[in-house]
C-alpha cells in the first residue's frame, strides 16, 4: 500500500482531471465528494473524453470501485484487481482515503518478500 493519490472532485470537469493526470504518476485516481471516497477514475476515460471532445464531469466518467478496510484479507484486494480495478482504495469506516493498492504495489512487496 502507498500513499493516496491527490485526489479529484467529482464535479471537476474532464479538462481539470487531464491537467491532474498530467502531473501525476498515477493511471488512475481516487474520486471524493466533501473528502469521501466515491469512486476511481482512470486516464484512458479521461483520454477518450478528450479525444471525443466531451464537455463533460468527473462523476460521469468514474468507476464504483470497491474499497477495501485497513485490515482487508490480501485476497479482496486480488479479487478487485481481478474484478478490473486498476487500484484499489483503502479507505476507513468515515469513507476517507488513507492507503492505494495498484498492481505494481503487491508486485514489489511479493518481490521484496521472496529475496
């Protein structure tokens, strides 16, 4: 688990989120309404977005990705990656984010643990 990605509002519009992606290392990144996790929102929507000149919101372009707890079994964090999430929020019992799983993520700490 790293660090959350700054996160974007949901009332952004698609502009605003490609300006955040721009500067960010992250494919995809979390969605809050009033600081609560609402849902992901990833960089290949954003680009498709953009290219087919859409004037359009955050909100209508994340995904409902299921969040895990702190505490989470690994294996929920496999099966929504699984599932096609492209992270996985840890979030706490308020809906805040406090952690990010992607791919790369469990990949280095399996790498890290086996050497």
């Amino acid at each position: 688990m790293v660090a959350p990605p700054q996160p974007v509002t949901a009332d952004e519009s698609v502009a605003e989120a490609a300006r955040r992606f721009a500067s960010s290392s992250h494919t995809h990144l979390p969605v809050v309404v009033d600081g609560t996790y609402v849902g992901t929102l990833a960089s290949l929507d954003v680009m498709d977005a953009l290219a087919a000149g859409e004037q359009t919101r955050v909100r209508d372009l994340m995904t409902a990705a299921e969040p895990v707890a702190p505490d989470a079994p690994l294996s929920d964090v496999l099966h929504e990656l699984d599932q096609g999430a492209g992270a996985v929020p840890v979030v706490g019992t308020d809906r805040t984010i406090t952690g990010w799983i992607r791919h790369r993520d469990l990949i280095g700490a399996l790498t890290h643990r086996e050497t």
